[in-house]
C-alpha cells in the first residue's frame, strides 16, 4: 500500500439497482467493525461518513432506458468530489456502495486526480456482470449495469462527461474478472470494447493466480496505478448471500482472498471500493463481513 492513511466514504445509493437494500451496505460494513479492523492492521482510518443521496420515494424515475439518471449522476458528482479532496490529502478513498452505479463516481474522481499531475490509472473490476450496458442495450434500464461503459466513454453523457473528460480510464489498461452473467445485447460491447475480459471459464481452465497476474499487468502497465472496484457478487453466493444481483458459479472463499492477496502484493492499488452489499437478504451480515474481510485482505493482512 502506498498510502498509510485510510479515507472511508459510504455512498448508499441504490437507485440504480432494481431490488432495494444496497442503500444499507455502507451500514453493513461499519456494524462488521470495518474502522477498527483496517486500523487493527496500522492504518489511521478517517471515516467521512456518507454522500447525500436522494431516496426513490422521493424523486420521478424519469427515462426507462436510464432510470433516476439525473439523481445517480448528481451522487456521482458528490462522490468524485470528495475522493478528489481524499487524494489531495494523501489519503486512500476507500468507497462503499451502494449499487455499482457509484463506480462512475469514484472512477471519475480518481481519473481527475490523477489527470491533473498529468498521469493515468488502470483499472480492476471484480464483478460477475460486465456492466457494460448503455441505455440502447440495457434490458432493464437499471444504471448500476452501465457503469463500466460510462468509464470507457461510452452512454449518457451525464455519467460519461463527469468533470468534463471522456474515457476515465483507456480500455487497454481495464480488467473484469469474474464474467459469469452478461446481456445478449451486451456482450458485443464487452467484445468490441478492449478491455480485458476473463470470465469464470478462464479461471476454471486457467486458475485464479494466472488470470489475476494478467489483470493486474493491463492494469499496471503504463499506468501509475489502478483503482479496484470490487462487486461482492464476484464471489459465489454461498459466500456471499447479500448481494444485490446473485449469480451461481462465483470465486470461492479463497479465490477471493488470493485476488485481493495479490492485488496487494502489487503494491500498484491507489483507491478501492465495495459494492452491492445488500443486507436485506443477507444472513446474519455474513456478507458484509466477508467484504471486510477481503478489504483486510486488499490492504495486507496476511495468515504468517
């Protein structure tokens, strides 16, 4: 780790995703004695509390194919602000979600930073979805599966234009690991858009070291450093129950461990964030406490 302070910043935003509950997850993770753990490992942790975010009941939903755009956008905003200010200081932000759609904020933020010094970042994405929807291709219109292509420079320019520049992040220096569940409609823009894209197929053929070294090279390489966005639903649900979008058939226990084992061991992690921890559903707040788990992980708690 490069920074050995700790900047904590919730965005409960769930207006992106269908099925609510993830708006709780910053909440999860804290009762999961988040501070005090990552502080157990010798990091002073500033947490900033959360981002203002506006509740459905509250606003019109507005565009089918963009649901509550104007709202999400406005969040992201707010967010990208204050891991801007995080990095200034010196700090790591380290993001809680909320749905996925709080990546364009934390993605843009960290882009901005860096984008002043004149440097670029890479970026690794932990998820079972590709996110790679635009309002054209989305069979829901739920923005939390349209992160990722706003990042590269593709959908509503609201999330794409954020701080005025367009792609966050070069496609060549983007990783998704994890693909198991991805759109019919979606999957040419995954196909098309340069990323590098390794599903659970290549772990299961390849293993789990071998494909996260090659991740961590396109995201490292030409770059100083990279941002880690981390869907809690990467790993299998019989680990991780609470999750806004389940899928079967995700990384194991370990795996995800030894993910975030080496992502540490990079020493090239400049932000991270925490997605989709819903504990509506969850059992017992396993899932956030795994999630806090693996963050240790991130940050370089080790079995020796």
């Amino acid at each position: 780790m490069r920074h050995s302070h700790i900047a904590v910043i919730g965005a409960p935003l769930d207006l992106g995703q269908g099925r609510r509950g993830v708006d709780m997850g910053p909440s999860a993770l804290r009762v999961a004695n988040l501070n005090s753990r990552v502080t157990g490992l010798g990091y002073e942790v500033e947490d900033l509390g959360n981002i203002p975010v506006e509740q459905a009941e509250s606003c019109a939903e507005g565009d089918a194919h963009a649901k509550y755009l104007a709202q999400i956008a406005a969040a992201c905003e707010r967010l990208g602000t204050q891991v801007i200010e995080a990095l200034e200081r010196g700090r790591l932000p380290l993001v809680l979600g909320g749905d996925h759609s709080v990546a364009v904020g934390t993605m843009s933020g960290v882009a901005q930073h860096f984008r002043r010094q004149g440097r670029s970042i890479g970026l690794i994405w932990l998820d079972a979805h590709a996110d790679m929807n635009t309002p054209g291709s989305s069979p829901s219109g739920n923005v939390h599966g349209m992160p990722l292509a706003a990042i590269l420079g593709r959908g509503p320019a609201e999330l794409v234009d954020l701080f005025g520049f367009h792609p966050k992040v070069s496609p060549a220096h983007a990783a998704i690991v994890g693909l198991r569940d991805v759109d019919q409609q979606e999957r040419s823009n995954v196909r098309d858009s340069g990323v590098r894209a390794f599903t659970m197929r290549d772990i299961d053929e390849r293993g789990l070291r071998t494909v996260m070294e090659e991740a961590i090279r396109a995201a490292s390489d030409g770059t100083d450093g990279f941002h880690l966005s981390l869907d809690m639903d990467f790993v299998d649900p019989k680990d991780a129950p609470g999750v806004g979008t389940p899928v079967r058939g995700g990384a194991t226990y370990r795996e995800a461990h030894l993910a975030m084992e080496m992502i540490c061991d990079s020493g090239k992690m400049v932000s991270m964030e925490v997605v989709e921890v819903n504990p509506v559903i969850d059992e017992s707040n396993r899932t956030a406490d795994l999630a806090v788990e693996l963050i240790m992980s991130g940050m370089g708690k080790r079995i020796l």
